[in-house]
C-alpha cells in the first residue's frame, strides 16, 4: 500500500481543484457528444458546482486571504463555457421531454472509446445488453483487422474528426463559446486516442518480442480471420461457452494427458465443473496455436515470486480476446450488466443519478491526471463500457428478459431467498441498528415500523447481481471457510431488512479465479492467487461498476439524498462544531486543512476498481493521521505521541474532511465496496477504514 | 489473507482476532494500546493510523495469534455508530478511568450493549485504568470486579502511565479469544466447510509453519 499522499500538500488546492473541475467538464463533454443530453446537463452543472466551490473556498478569508489564485481566469472560463453548455441543454431538455430512449442501429463501433455518433438523440445513461451484443460483434471483427493500433487509432481520430466538424456545424452561431470547448475536448481526445494506442501496441509487441520467430500475435491475427477450425463462424463459438460449452477436438484432450489428471474424470459432473473442464480445453487447444501462454508459463516458473510478472501476464492475457479466459471475462462481464440493465432501467430513469454514469468514462481521465501505473491500466481504461463486452450472438437465456422489460423481478428462484425465514434475535438487531442508521430521521429506534419498501425488488435483484458478481470473480470466498450468510447479512446499510433473508452463498465456483490457476499452474501460491484475483478485479470491474452504482444509488437514493441535506446545511460548519480541539488544526491559517485527505476522498468516485477505491480511503485517513500529528508537533513539541491520534479524534476529523469534500455519492459508493472489499480485509486496515467512513457518512448524515 | 480450509492440524495453526477498544474520551484507551504495542518495540511498528488501529502478532503456546485493535471513538455523540465498529469481534476491552465513576457506567452500558449484539461469545475485559491515581480512585476495586463477574467479563486493573498490567491483559484475552475459538470448531465438529453456523469474524487459518520468535512479536498491518 502505497504511502499516503504527505500532509504536506494541502496546500495544492486550487491547481487540484481545477483539474476536478476539468476531469468533471469533460466527462459532461463526453456525454454530451454522446447525445446523453440529461447527464450531460447535470454533470455540466455538477462541474460549475464544483469551480465555484474551488473558488469560494480559495477565497474565503478564513483560509488565507491572499487574493485570488493564479488559476481563477482559467476555472472562470471554464464555468462560463459550462454554463453555455447547461443553457442550451437546458432549451433541449424543454423540448424534447418524456421521449422515450430508442437507440438506433449500433453505434460506430471501435475499440476506441471516443468514436460515439450524435445521432441517436437522447440515448439512456445505459445502452441495452442487445446493443453491447451488436457492439461486441463489430468489435470482434475490428480486432480482426491487420491494423496496427497506432493505425487503428489515427482512424478513429478520422472518425472522431468527423463527427466534430458534423456537429461545429450545426452549431448556431450564438454558440461560439461551445465551439471552443469542442474544440478543445477534440484535440484532447485524439490526444489519448493516440496514447492508448500506443500502449496498446506496446502490449501487442511484447510477446513479438519474447518469440521473434514465431509471432504468436501473427498468428493470432490470422487465427482471427478464418475462423479455420470451428466453421459456424467466431460468434457461435462464443455462443457455445454457455451452458454447453463448446466443443472440443479430441486432440487436445489426448494429447494433453494433463486434463485427466486436473479433473477426476469418474465422478459425476456438476455444471460447474463440466464447464471448467470445457472451458480448460479450449485454453489447451488455444495453446497448441499460440505460444505466448507457455512463454509466460516458464516466466512464471523461473520466478514464482515475482508478482509483479502475474500483472504482466494479465494484460497480455487481456489483450488477446480469443484467448478463452478473456473470452469468459467478457462473457461474464456481459451476464452481469444483462442482469444489471433491467433493474437500472427500472428504477426511474429521469432519477438515476447522473453522475456516476460518466465515471466510468472518465477513468481515462483520472488515468492521465495520475500517475501512470504500469501494465494494462491505462489500456483497460481506455475501453469504454461500450466495448468491454461479449455477448453471445444467441444469448444467454437473460437477454431476453432484458429486452422486454417485463420480467423485470428476474433473478430467478433462488434470488429472492425464501423470505420470511425466522432471524435469529441478534442478527436482526444488527438490521434494526442497519435501518436505525440508514434513516435516522423516520424510524426512531425502539419503535420499528414496517414500512412498505418500494424498492424492495430492486434490493432483490441487487443481490442476485451481488452474487453474480461473486461468482464470477471468485472473491474470497472458497478460501474462507465460513463463506455463508456473513455477506448476505452486510449488503449495505439498511438494506437488509429484519425478515428479509440475506441468500446463503452456495459454495462459489469462482469461475475466473479457478479458470486462471488452472491455466497457470505458478500462480497458485498464495501471494499468487492474491494478485491473480487483484488482476481480474481491476480487468472485471471498471465496465460495470458505473451501472453497478447507480443501481446502489436508486437503492439508497433516501439515505445519500438525507445526507446530502445534512452536509449542505453543515457546509460551513467549523471544526469546534465537529467537536473537534482546535489543537488538531493548523495555527497558521493559508491552507485548508487536511487537504491531502480531502483530495484522496474526492479521488474515490473516479475509481473503477473497489479494491483502488479502497486504497484511495486509506491513504485518505492515513493522511489524517499524518496531518494531525504534523499540526500538533507544530503546536507542542514537547510530548512525543501528542499528535499519536486515535479514533476519539479520527473519527470526527475524518467526518470534517467527508463534509469539505463534499460528496453525499460516498455513501453508495461504500455501500457497495462494503459488498466487494475481500473477506480478509475487513479485519484489517482496509475494513477499518471503511468502517470509519461509513460511520463518518452515518454521522454526518444524523447531524441534526 | 489466503488459506485453505480443512482439515486441523494441531501444529502451524494461527488465529485472526478482532478486538474492539471501548472507553470514554479520557479514560486513555490511546495511551493503553501505544503502551501495549510500543513498549517492546519502536514507532515504526505502530501503523500508519496511529493508536486508531493496530495489528500485533503473538505466539501462544505454538499458536500463532494476529490480533487487529479496533479502537472507537468515545464521545457520546458517536455512541449509535459503536454497532458499526463492534460487530464480528471476538474481543473487547472496555476501559473505564478509575478516578471517574462516569466512566464506569459508561462501560456497563456498553456491555448490554455489546451482549445485545453479540451474544456470549464475544470476550469481555473489564479495564480499570490509571491505578497510578489509586490515592482518587472513585470506582471501588469490590464493585467493579463484582459487576464484572456478573456479565461474564474478566476485570484487570492497569497503569498506562506506568505500564502495568496492560501485556497480562492481552495475552489473558488471546488465551481466552483461542479457547472460545476451539470451543467453537468443536461445537461444528471439526468441520471447516458447513458454515452455516459458523461464528462469524473468526478466521483459524492453517498453514505453513513457519519459522517464528516466541513471546510475541509486534508487526505493522
């Protein structure tokens, strides 16, 4: 874990502030391109929010009263330019209100996240699965092409070229100021188009390099376009690895004598594991065309301890969409957001919060504002959500429910999880302590009421989704023994209800996890299998999790809507409200204090991945601590451990710095990581902040 | 942390615990876990969230202990998040100032509290702290350790000042901690997979031995 970010810092405000300002513009450039006029709207008024804010806070004299800053032009104008953008937004949204969401046609495709076409008019936040299905099959196909990325890219900046000129065009000429800032986002996303893909071509040539005789991505881009050994064509392949599997050449299995000795071939088969074992002998037959795996497998070998190769591997792995585990990523990838569709889609569109919908998109934009982290992350960033999945071309049995809408309680028998089941005692007073917390306001405690939930499916199919998600991952669990009934009892806050049974876990088959140790015999060490699953969340989550939370958000819209109330009305609210000693702040007034964890608390929406989320909480209460101590020496330096804190003064500077940052969406947001942090954490460090951010947002939230 | 489950081999066992710190603002809880993981050792053990959380490693008996100290914020106005903070532990402490007769009923209220929530199988210490003050003590020795007989808790008195009592007290509640533990594991006969009824926030973990000092050791998390 990475060192917290120095108390010494706090002082970067403003230049900080201007780049969330610009990192929340552009995301609103971005959905406004692509025609997703209402979040653009908001995320557009949401920018401007926060300029005005960065500015206020700049000038307001209890923290320092030095004039204005060198960036205020810059952020002035970027708040004009945004304001323009809301007006004429806001002239659209007049019109065309109450008009359904019927996407057209698949939109330009690309493996480039920045190609989308302004015609669709007024798309929902989230395309449906069938889109993503005719997405994912050009995509297939445009991986196919003999192009390099570096080529790719400089055709989709064509693309992106034309659409822009398509839309300066159409622009009236009042809209000048719109012209500018299209513009400018058009230089910035052709700028990343071409680092993208010159990562991606760094990735692409690696393996070139370890085989110069035989290029393995040679062969896999003619592999690609004959489609020589399965005549029904890619897309049915694909389409086999569902229940079925596909098939197999008895080749491989004979040949690999191995299989035999990974399963016991006597037993009977659950589905499971016959899937397993299909989807092994499809990476065993992938492995007699290609060369990189055993490459990587001797790697592995020579130096097992070396975790920084099981990262390596998984971007190479990532970067070959044939290669069956990559496949089954995006398969499951794909089954999760066919189960998350439904329930985003039915919770009122109109109040889906709109922010989070673009985070997802902006992660690229965190990825260039910080620091650069080696191997695929840059890459998997730049695939859009638009682009990460696989649908089978004759679809799961879900797709269907998906595209009706009716059958919107899907999540079939075992989802719901026999309510109605007696609750032991205690465990229900963890719930009522749950419900206590997640709206304080109506439901006094000792008073329980049994209130009609509204959005109790949508808690159902949360779960299932949940589950899903576990499953395909394999999270912690067939490690932990005592996998059943805990999670089920955490999933969020007030979000279990007394009588409402948590689903016991069945035994997970962790699908990735196992596919991957079984495919690579080195990574099964412990350290291995941690990295492993580390590598998979980062590849698993960052399509998904923006729909994941705004399902989590419609599901705690009263809580995060209360707690917003509260930090608007405590805004200004000092550190002696907080009860906090005035020793534990600066003397020297000029900076805001606890700054550092204020910007990492900040920096936790624009994370895709929940184990970053939580390392960006982390780093922000160690930088709590950090600043504490540093502001405490400075005030008395004669008792060592005066500045030693502990949670008697963490907990309340930690609700300060939530209530500076001003971001009520922290709470799904932890209600959700709360569901994917791994088992093992929550002993540790990890859980630990997180417990005290939830009980900071509870706290907040309360204040009366 | 990865592990398989399985099977309970008497050797190379070793236990997760979470423990809860409780206590009033200035019954020096702080004070009490920095002397309990900096006496033996240097700063550069204590984590980076300082008194707020610490992990310390032990070895009792061949048994391998990796305690997590969860410490809570004491403040009445934080009292209805303590649930949050408390829940899955296998142990508490709840340290009252024996100057402060407050402080004591502070921790009899968390003590329903915590039996509320938690049932029996949550391990209670009852802390007298700041035994250096006896010559003000408020709170007597004959009431405490009778109230805390009476819910089932153990009672110790401690100087953090003078560093008194506080490594008798953890060891005292990591035996305790692996008793109710093994308890446990029986009463699910010996299994490791049926979870059902598992008590939750336990981890044993088997694995490799390893080469380990005796007497406890402290690490950073």
């Amino acid at each position: 874990m990475a060192a917290a970010g120095g108390g010494g810092d706090g002082g970067a405000g403003p230049g900080r502030a201007l780049q969330t300002a610009m990192r929340a513009a552009s995301g609103a450039l971005e959905m406004d391109g692509a025609g997703r006029t209402r979040e653009a709207y908001v995320e557009y008024l949401k920018s401007i929010t926060l300029i005005s804010q960065a500015l206020q806070d700049e000038a307001t004299p209890t923290e320092g009263s030095e004039g204005l800053g060198p960036n205020t032009p810059k952020m002035l104008k970027l708040a004009e330019q945004c304001l323009e953008r809301v007006k004429s937004l806001a002239a659209v949204l007049g019109k065309s209100k109450a008009k359904p969401s019927t996407p057209g046609g698949p939109a330009p495709i690309s493996r480039h996240r920045r190609v989308f076409s302004d015609e669709g008019g007024k798309l929902s936040p989230f395309l449906p699965p069938e889109i993503f299905q005719k997405l994912q099959i050009a995509e297939a196909q445009s991986a196919r092409k003999e192009l390099t990325p570096l080529e790719e890219a400089s055709l989709q900046n064509q693309k992106l070229k034309a659409a822009y000129e398509a839309r300066v065009a159409r622009l009236n000429p009042s809209q000048a100021l719109q012209k500018t800032s299209l513009t400018l986002s058009l230089q910035r996303q052709m700028m990343e188009n071409l680092v993208i893909a010159r990562a991606r071509e760094e990735t692409v040539s690696f393996p070139l390099r370890e085989s110069p005789k035989q290029g393995c991505s040679g062969k896999w881009r003619s592999g690609g376009c004959g489609c020589r050994r399965l005549p029904t064509g890619e897309g049915n392949r694909v389409s086999q690895w569902g229940l079925r599997g596909c098939r197999v050449p008895c080749r491989s299995l004979t040949r690999h004598c191995d299989t035999g000795r990974r399963f016991s071939s006597s037993v009977a088969l659950t589905p499971e594991e016959q899937e397993q074992r299909e989807l092994y002998a499809a990476i065993l037959e992938y492995e007699q065309d290609h060369d990189w795996p055993r490459q990587w497998k001797a790697r592995l070998k020579r130096s097992p301890s070396d975790l920084s190769l099981v990262t390596g591997l998984f971007s190479c792995l990532l970067s070959f969409p044939e290669h069956p585990i990559a496949q089954l990523l995006r398969k499951l990838q794909c089954a999760v957001y066919t189960r998350l569709y439904p329930a985003i889609s039915q919770s009122n569109p109109e109040a889906v919060p709109a922010a989070p919908t673009g985070l997802a998109f902006l992660s690229l934009d965190a990825g260039g504002l910080l620091p650069a982290e080696p191997g695929g992350r840059r890459l998997r960033a730049s695939r859009s959500l638009h682009c990460m999945f696989s649908v089978p071309e004759h679809g799961p049995a879900t797709l269907r429910n998906s595209i009706s809408g009716a059958t919107l309680a899907d999540g079939g028998p075992d989802a719901s999880g026999g309510e109605g089941d007696p609750r032991s005692p205690r465990e229900s007073s963890f719930e009522d302590l749950e419900r206590f917390l997640a709206s304080p306001e109506d439901w006094p405690p000792g008073e329980p009421v049994a209130r009609p939930r509204p959005t109790a499916s949508l808690q159902e199919q949360l779960k299932g989704i949940v589950r899903d998600i576990h499953n395909a991952i394999g999270e912690g669990q067939p490690w932990h023994w005592e996998g059943g009934g805990r999670r089920g009892d955490m999933v969020g806050w007030g979000f279990t209800a007394p009588g409402q049974v948590s689903c016991v876990t069945p035994p997970f088959p962790d699908r990735l996890l196992s596919l991957t140790l079984l495919a690579f015999e080195g990574l099964s060490t412990a350290a291995g299998k941690d990295q492993c699953l580390a590598c998979i969340e980062d590849a698993f989550f960052p399509p998904l999790w923006a729909p994941l939370l705004a399902l989590y958000r419609s599901v705690h819209r009263p809580q995060e809507e209360a707690l917003a109330r509260s930090m608007e009305r405590h805004r200004h609210a000092s550190p002696a409200d907080l009860g906090l000693s005035p020793r534990l702040f600066p003397t020297a007034p000029g900076r805001l204090a606890y700054g550092a964890a204020i910007e990492e608390l900040r920096l936790i929406p624009l994370e895709t991945c929940p184990r970053r989320k939580l390392d960006c909480i982390v780093r922000a209460l160690r930088s709590i601590c950090e600043c504490a101590e540093e502001y405490c020496s400075a005030r008395d330096s004669r008792t060592p451990t005066a500045g030693t804190i502990g949670a008697d003064e963490l907990l309340p500077l930690l609700s300060y710095a939530v209530l500076r940052s001003a971001l009520p969406q922290l709470l799904p947001e932890c209600c959700a990581l709360e569901e994917f942090i791994h088992e093992g954490c929550l002993l540790g460090e990890e859980g630990y902040c997180l417990t005290s951010l939830q009980s900071a947002l509870a706290f907040l939230r309360a204040l009366p | 942390m990865a592990a398989g489950s399985g099977a309970a081999a008497a050797g190379g066992r070793s236990f997760s615990f979470k423990v809860v710190l409780l206590g009033e603002g200035c019954v020096g809880k702080t004070s009490l876990v920095l002397r309990y993981c900096e006496n033996k050792f240097n700063d550069k053990h204590i984590t980076t969230l300082q008194a707020s959380f610490l992990t310390k490693k032990l070895n009792i008996g061949g048994k391998r202990v990796n305690l997590a100290i969860w410490d809570t914020a004491g403040q009445e106005r934080f009292h209805a998040l303590g649930p949050i903070y408390y829940r899955d532990s296998n142990g508490a402490i709840l340290v009252y100032d024996i100057t402060d007769e407050d402080s004591f009923q502070k921790v009899k209220n968390w003590v329903k509290e915590l039996r509320k929530m938690l049932g029996n199988e949550i391990c209670l210490c009852i802390v007298g702290n700041k035994i250096d003050l006896e010559k003000e003590r408020h709170v007597s020795v004959q009431e405490a350790e009778m109230y805390a007989e009476s819910v089932g808790a153990k009672h110790y008195h401690t100087s953090a000042k003078q560093n008194k009592g506080i490594e008798e007290l953890f060891l005292d509640l990591c035996k305790r901690m692996i008793e109710t533990a093994q308890v446990d594991e029986r009463a699910r006969g010996n299994g490791s997979s049926q979870s059902g009824t598992a008590r939750r926030g336990v981890q044993i973990i088997d694995d490799e031995p390893q080469v380990q000092s005796s007497g406890g050791c402290c690490s950073s998390g």
